[in-house]
C-alpha cells in the first residue's frame, strides 16, 4: 500500500474516544490548524449552518459543571459545536434539515485532525444543553449538538481492536 494511504488507515486506527487528559494546553498553532479545518468541512448546498464556541482552560471554569466526568472537567480545551438550523439546507421531498449532519462532518473531520496531531478527543453529547446554553450564552435558534473535548491523553494513542458490529450486519450489497 502507498505511504500516504498507509498513514490514513493508520490514523483512522488509531482514533478512539480518551476520556482522561494531561494538564499540558495545546500549543495556539495546533488549535487554529484544528478550527480551520471545521472552517473547511463539507456541508448541504454549502450552507455551513454551524458555529463553534473555543472555550480554552483559562475559561472552562464557566462549562466545568456541565460534565459529569472529572476527566472531561480537566480537558484543556473544549469546542462546543452548535448547529443554526434557520441556515440549513433542507431536503424538499421530506423537510429532513441538515444542519446536525453538517456540524457532524465538521466536527469528525477535526476529530481526525486532532488524532493526527497526537491529540485524543471525546465526542460529549450527554450533557445538558439547556444549561450550556445559559452557560455560554448562545442565542435561541441555536442548538448545542455536543461538546468536543480534546487534549493530550494520558496514554499514547495506538492501534485498539474495537467492538464493532459486524460487517455482514451493517453493510448491505445490491439491495437491504
Ligand atoms: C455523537 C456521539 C456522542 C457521544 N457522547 C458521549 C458522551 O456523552 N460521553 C462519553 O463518554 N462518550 C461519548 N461518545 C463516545 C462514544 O461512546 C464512542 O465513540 C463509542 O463508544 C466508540 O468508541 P471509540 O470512540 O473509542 O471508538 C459519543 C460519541 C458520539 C459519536
């Protein structure tokens, strides 16, 4: 396999949900090579119905208490993704809208990002979004999809067999 698909793959291995972070912030340059990458992301018809909220450790005592877990509470950095639904494309044939899915893209695409700049990060979605809401300020029409939190893992990021389901199972050729 060429090197380059090699390093893909190898990253896409590597990835997986830390939960417990060192107390070392994340050097400015790695986190504006991380946001320009939620700039970038694909979404429907363009729309980029998204807005990212950086709350860096010198501020994450206003979000701490949303998380249950003392490890989320210590990440050095978190990025709560918000979707603007008003700004979304939306599919005429059913009025499914786009915006969580956009805002899933972006925010996967820097998850790889981060993985590659030997940062672990955990998708949070069990929080309260009310409250992060009131917490942060953000404006109605908008909704709190999940918090990103990302840092240096206390344990080097490699290559993990995961439980997944199988193939055979999720994947179907030709017709259901
Ligand atoms: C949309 C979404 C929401 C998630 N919410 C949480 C969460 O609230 N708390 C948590 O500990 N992990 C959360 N996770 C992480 C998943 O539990 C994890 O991705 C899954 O168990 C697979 O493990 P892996 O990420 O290590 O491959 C979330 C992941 C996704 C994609």
């Amino acid at each position: 396999m060429d090197e380059k698909l090699k390093t893909f793959y190898e990253l896409t291995e590597r990835r997986r949900s830390v939960r417990e972070f060192l107390e070392k912030d994340i050097e400015g340059e790695k986190v504006d090579r991380l946001l320009k990458i939620l700039q970038r992301a694909q979404s429907a018809a363009n729309c980029q119905p998204w807005h990212f909220i950086v709350v860096r450790s010198e501020d994450r005592e206003s979000i701490k208490h949303v998380f249950t877990r003392e490890g989320f509470k210590k990440a050095p950095l978190a990025i709560v993704a918000c979707a603007e639904p008003s700004k979304a494309w939306v599919r005429r044939a059913d009025g499914v809208n786009y915006a969580w899915v956009d805002v899933s893209i972006a925010v996967t695409e820097m998850i790889s990002a981060a993985t590659a700049e030997g940062l672990g990060t955990c998708w949070v979605a069990a929080i309260d979004p009310v409250e992060v809401k009131r917490a942060l300020e953000i404006p109605d029409g908008v909704d709190v999809v999940g918090i990103i939190v990302v840092g240096y893992p206390i344990e080097e990021l490699k290559k993990v067999e995961k439980e997944r389901k199988p193939l055979r199972e999720i994947i179907h050729h030709g017709r259901w």
